[in-house]
C-alpha cells in the first residue's frame, strides 16, 4: 500500500467524484492496482464506473462484511460501490474507524485506495479521513468554494489528531476556465486562500471540457474515453505528482 486518499468537497458541483474516478483511472493507466470506495450515498462513482449497484457495498462493508466480497471488478476498475443505506450512517456508526477497521484485510493488494467521501462531514467522511494517508481537496474557482476550505481544513486537522499519519496535499481545481479572465482572478483568490489555512493549489488547475462529462455518461474513465482532452492531460500532471508522495 502507498496511499489511501480521501477526496473531500464542501458541496456538489466542485469535481469531487470526477477527480476520484481519473486519478483512479489515470493510476492504473500508470500500472497501479487502484481500489475505489464510493462513501457518497447519492452513488455517483459507482455508476459512472459501470457497477453493479446491487448485491454487497461501502454498507455492507461498515456492517463486518469481509472486505474481499464487497470488492466489484468492471471494465475500469475495482470499487466497493455506495448504497442508498449510507445516508443513515450518522446514526449507525459509532466509531470514527470502523472504515479503517474494515479495510485492513485488504490493503496489501493495492497500491492506492481512493475513498469519495459524502460532501458533510458526517461519520463517514471522518471514517475515510481517519483511515487515509492523504486528503484532497477539491473546488471551483469561486468565492463559495473559498469560504469552504476553512471548515475543510479544519476537518482534516481534527482527524489528524486521530490519525496522524493523514497529510493534506492541496486543493485540486475543477472546471477552470482557462481562457477567461474572470476565471483567472477566482483562481489566484483560491491561491491566496489556500495558503492563508496552510494548504496550496496542487497544479495543474482541471480545464473545463465536456468529454468529462461525455465520459461518465458512457460509463468509461476519463483516460481511455478521451486521453488527449485538456482534463485528462491536466489529470495525469498531478497523477504523477502522486506517484512522487
């Protein structure tokens, strides 16, 4: 194992699933063994991996299911899919490492876990943070997503008290808008931002294009369906910086 990382969101809309799934696909293309854990009950990774969304999952998992039988295998990879039954899991968990708990068994088969947290930060983000070697922040270049990196940092900073281990890597920026000016100015914002909670933004910001989109419609990691467009060059520039932790 060399990373288990979370990727966190203060809301919707900030790339969060869209990140999980191309740094997955981007370190497999790389020849990783990669695994990746939808925690986010509205189950959009696991649908745009192309799982199956019945039989066991992340719910499963919690409730001392072996780690190995929740594992699917698709076309673009491992994942241990979510379920509608997680956003109850405030009121059943009761620890902040039974995720860390669960995967044990299974953290010499791959060489990175990618956990995509719900956007709260509810018992199963902690869970995830508190089972990660790395965070990763991701958000729009916009004054929302600004104010959101305090309570974000302040997070991961409670969960290193728990797990120490757990190293915030930055800010991942989605949806950029790299001809716009007005873009370019929300993004040196962010900049300023980050480093004033003690975090930066990792480079390259993640240019804008529909292929992202065009590629979890059909249900095929953003490296394969479309290798050459500019999120997918983006994304494999900061893969290889995660091969570098």
């Amino acid at each position: 194992m060399k990373e288990i990382i979370a990727v966190i969101a203060r809301k919707g809309g900030d790339g969060k699933t869209t990140t999980a799934q191309a740094i997955g696909g981007e370190l497999q293309k790389q020849g990783a063994s990669v695994l990746l854990i939808d925690l986010d009950a509205q189950k959009n990774l696991s649908a745009a991996m192309g799982a199956s969304l019945s039989g066991y999952s992340a719910a499963h998992l919690l409730d001392n299911t072996p780690a190995a039988d929740t594992i699917q295998h698709t076309r673009n990879g491992d994942i241990i899919t979510s379920s509608k039954f997680l956003a109850s899991a405030d009121i059943v968990i009761t620890s902040d490492n039974e995720l860390r708990r669960a995967i044990k068994p299974i953290l010499d088969i791959y060489d990175y876990i990618i956990i995509d947290c719900p956007k709260d930060y509810g018992k199963l983000t902690r869970n995830a943070l508190a089972a990660a070697t790395s965070a990763i922040i991701t958000a729009r270049a916009s004054a929302f997503s600004e104010q959101g990196l305090t309570d974000l940092t302040e997070i991961v900073k409670q969960m290193q008290l728990i797990n120490p281990a757990l190293k915030l890597r930055g800010v991942v920026v989605t949806d950029y808008g790299a001809r716009s000016n007005k873009a370019k100015g929300k993004l040196d914002d962010l900049r300023t931002a980050a480093a004033a909670v003690g975090t930066a933004v990792i480079d390259p910001p993640i240019r804008h294009t529909d292929k992202i989109g065009e590629a979890q419609d059909d249900n095929i990691n953003l490296c394969d369906y479309a290798p050459r467009c500019t999120a997918a060059r983006d994304y494999k520039e900061i893969v290889y910086k995660i091969l570098k932790w």
